[in-house]
C-alpha cells in the first residue's frame, strides 16, 4: 500500500524513513542528518531497486528490496529534502513495510520520473559502501546495477541500427553544408 503526500507540513516528531540508495552510507547521512539514528535493516516487499541515474524503487510483484530504517529527527528533514531535490526530483510517500513481525508505515522518497539510465561510478560506489556497511546483501545492488547497464546497451545498439538505415544519407547534404566548403582557424 502507497499513501501519496499532497501537502507538506513539517512534521513535530521523528520520522520512520525507508532509505535504499545513498542514504543507508553511514558517514553520509551522519553528516546531513546528525540529530538522526539508525533503526534497522528491513526488507520492501513487492519493490524494486531501479537506476535513474541515481536510485529510486518501483513497485513490482514478487520483487524485494533491502532498506536501511531511520528515526529522522525532525530538525535533519529539510537538508534532507534539498539533498533529494524534493518535490521535483522526489516525491515522498508513505509505504508499508514488515519490521518485527508488525506492519509499519515509513516514508520513502521515490523519483517523479526519468528512464532506467546507469549511475555514475562514484554514486554506486557510495551505495556500495553503505550496503557493506550495514551488512546488506550487495546481490540486490549488483542487479539493479546490471539491468541499467544492460538497458543502457540495448538503447545504443538501437540507436546504432537507426543510423545504420539511414547510412545512406550524405552527412554534408543532411547539415545543409556544401562540399566545397572547408572551415579555418586562426590563433
């Protein structure tokens, strides 16, 4: 179940925050969030870990997703927010999750759109770091990972094929350039 926030308001007491990507690297969120502590690893049911470029989860049956809990102290929630570009990169909302035994509601930011793109070496380093660091299963991390990469490779060899078929046209005539045209530079 998804419960999708409309209107904002600054919350009084401590939040039970879902985080997937490079909010579970420790030192990280130390430094953003110092008023805040860690609950737990917990596990998403029927979520996936998706790359935009940066991380995000997308619902999917049968699918899991490990997560890092949070008690988000009130006073670490706006960095927070500018740190995920809230509202326009990510959304929050409100998904339910099993902690000992019992359904809880915590609350996740989850991108407003893009594709599937691969993420910077850097950034899944730092994802990385933090799976290690809570003692996460990095397999969940590597396949998210590989189905970017994977994408990313089935987009150029299309878009390869599309130049392929249009191999016919004459580069100079296609810009408008005459032939006979040669360009100098002077220092």
């Amino acid at each position: 179940m998804v419960k999708k926030k409309t209107e904002y308001k600054l919350p009084t007491k401590p939040v039970l925050y879902i985080a997937y990507g490079s909010n579970i690297n420790l030192p990280q969120m130390e430094f953003r969030c110092p008023h805040s502590e860690v609950v737990g690893t917990a596990t998403v049911k029927d979520w996936e870990l998706e790359f935009r470029g940066v991380a995000t989860i997308v619902p999917k049956k049968g699918a899991e997703v490990p997560v890092l809990l949070w008690m988000l102290d009130p006073r670490d929630l706006p960095a927070l927010n500018r740190y995920e570009g809230w509202p326009h990169l990510y959304r929050q909302e409100e998904i339910e999750l099993e902690v000992d035994g019992k359904l809880v509601m915590g609350m996740a930011y989850l991108m407003n759109r893009g594709q599937i793109s691969p993420p910077s070496q850097g950034y899944l380093q730092t994802i990385w770091d933090g799976y290690k660091q809570n003692d996460m299963d990095t397999s969940y991390l590597v396949e998210a990972a590989a189905r970017a990469y994977d994408y990313a490779s089935e987009m150029n060899l299309r878009y390869d094929e599309t130049l392929d078929e249009d191999e016919d046209i004459d580069e100079d005539e296609e810009f408008g350039l005459d032939e006979d045209v040669q360009m100098t530079f002077k220092m």
